[in-house]
C-alpha cells in the first residue's frame, strides 16, 4: 500500500491477502489446495491496488453490506488471472473462484468489524465495550460484585452468538452473490437473444436486398435487351430507307428516251458555237433524242458532254454511250 496516512484499517492483514508485491493470482487450485502461480497483468494490478486503496480508506463499520460485497468482488475480480477468471481453468470456473474469496473476506470483515465495534472508545474516550456495564452490587454481601452474571444476562439479551450470526451473513453474501450472478446471466441471455435477433434480422435483410437486386438485374437486363432490339429494328430501317433512296435516285437519274420524239429539220446554227450547220453532212451532226430533237455539231456536243450531262437546248439529261 502506497498511501499508508489515508487509511482506515489494512485490507491485506485483515482479509489475509496474499503480498501484493507478488504480483500472482488469489485463486487456488482443487487438486493440491495451492495457489495459482500466475503473474497478472500491469492493468489487473493496478486495478487490484486501486480497489484495496479505495475500500482501505473507508470505515468497514459504516459500511453497508452491498458495498462491502461490491468493494470485495472488484478485488476478487482483479486478483484473478485468465483461466481463473474466464472459467478456461478445468478445476474452478471464474463464478465459483470470486464467490468462494469473497464469502471468506466477508467472514474476516465482519469479525473484524465486530471487534472493531466492540473496542471502540466512546466519547470520553473510554472502550464501549457492548459488555461492559456498571458494577452492580450484592445486596446480600456488599462489596462483592457479580460482574460475571451481568455479563453473561447482557450478552444472552444483547449480543447474538457469532455463529449464528455468521451463518446468517454468510447466508445473506451468498443470497446477494448469487443475486448478482443471475443478474449477469440474465443479462448475458439478453444481450445473446438481441444479437441473435439483430443477427436474424441482418440475414432478411440480406436475403431481401439480394432478390430486390436479382430482380432489378432481370428488369435492367431485359430493357437492355428492349433497347438492342429497338436498334435493330432503327438500323434495319435506316437500311431499308438508303436502299429505297438509292432506287429513287437512280431512277431519276436514268430518265428513258421518249419514242416519239422526233428530229427536227437541220437549218439555221448550231447551238453551241452558232456557227453553219450543213444539213447533208449528217456524219458530223448529231441531235437531242430526249425532248427537243435540235440538231448540233457531233464534236462541240462532245466538249459539251465533256463538263455538262444534258442537253445544250432543252437541259434534259443526255448520255453518250
């Protein structure tokens, strides 16, 4: 103990703990009734040393029973090791290990708190000794106290046996122990049952999210499918299309020579160089067999046919083969 000056009473001489400086473990082990040999954590001692400071500077007779329990279990707690205190240990599981220290501890508290009540000086600074009464004298031999009788009527009337006492305490820890313990077993049932069910819960809402996404899967591949289906219908369109106006077109292009159109008598000049035409000369003539049946020099309408695809006269499509 560091802080010597702050404390009430010794927790380590009167609970008969082992040497804190030992840095081992309470518990004991079944088969050899020894002590566990453990190290334990710096975390775990230092808790131990905070606890056994805490309850040292408080006064054990002022002190209720469920404070007392509480102060003994934290100690108990950390002055276990691992095995000892998660239960891994096949002799002794952690419930019995704290459970058993703290019924003893409180055994020794409450015997030290009796004489500590006992032996406590009352306000003229004199021991309240719970026994102790005025002497009352024999009236039949005056001057002879019987101190013995009075003592012993005081303590049948007044101060229980300690056995009894003791049991009943003993019975009353243990009670509040295993009240405890139910406490924190029922609390590890519910916290196991609302993981369970957060757990359950999870697992739907997988399940739920993934048949919503299998589903959206099916919805978005099929509109794809819509989509690539509306595209091969557009392009089958867009072909049928260019091939209609490339008929159209070559249609209008090739516009068929009209029978019934005539040549035209050779007089007057040519079209194109207005220059004589010699109407028996036909071998150096030639003439439009589409509309206008004009007459013009065979080779100025080849230059003409060289730039131009129609007729100087009448401007319809001419084709020189």
């Amino acid at each position: 103990m560091s802080n010597r000056a702050r404390q009430v009473w010794d927790p380590v001489e009167v609970l008969g703990l082992r040497k804190p400086e030992l840095n081992q473990c309470y518990a004991k082990k079944k088969l050899n009734e020894i002590h566990c040999f453990r190290l334990l954590s710096m975390e775990k001692r230092g808790n131990r040393e905070c606890s056994i400071q805490r309850i040292a500077a408080m006064d054990s007779s002022n002190m209720s029973r469920k404070e007392k329990i509480h102060h003994l279990r934290a100690i108990a707690e950390s002055s276990t090791c691992a095995s000892h205190r998660y239960g891994i240990c096949s002799t002794h599981s952690n419930e019995n290990q704290v459970r058993a220290l703290v019924t003893k501890w409180m055994d020794k508290l409450d015997a030290y708190s009796d004489r500590t009540h006992v032996n406590a000086p009352d306000a003229e600074g004199k021991p309240n000794d719970a026994v102790r009464r005025p002497i009352r004298r024999n009236p039949s031999r005056p001057g002879r106290p019987y101190q013995s009788l009075l003592q012993q009527s005081h303590e049948e009337e007044q101060i229980p046996k300690a056995p009894e006492q003791r049991s009943r305490k003993r019975r009353r820890d243990q009670h509040f122990i295993r009240r405890i313990n139910r406490e924190e077993a029922d609390k590890l049932q519910r916290e196991n049952e609302e993981r369970e069910e957060y757990q359950r819960r999870m697992r739907e809402r997988r399940i739920e999210h993934e048949t919503a996404a299998a589903q959206r899967a099916q919805e978005l591949e099929a509109q794809r499918e819509q989509h690539r289906q509306r595209q091969r219908e557009a392009q089958q369109l867009r072909r049928e299309q260019d091939r209609r106006q490339r008929e159209q077109h070559r249609e209008n292009q090739q516009v068929p020579a009209q029978p019934d159109v005539q040549r035209k008598p050779i007089e007057g000049d040519c079209s194109i160089c207005w220059e004589d035409m010699d109407a028996n000369d036909l071998n150096t003539l030639d003439w439009c067999s589409k509309d206008c049946g004009n007459s013009f020099h065979r080779a100025c309408l080849n230059r003409w046919l060289a730039v131009n695809s129609n007729c100087p006269f009448c401007r319809q499509p001419l084709f020189r083969d």
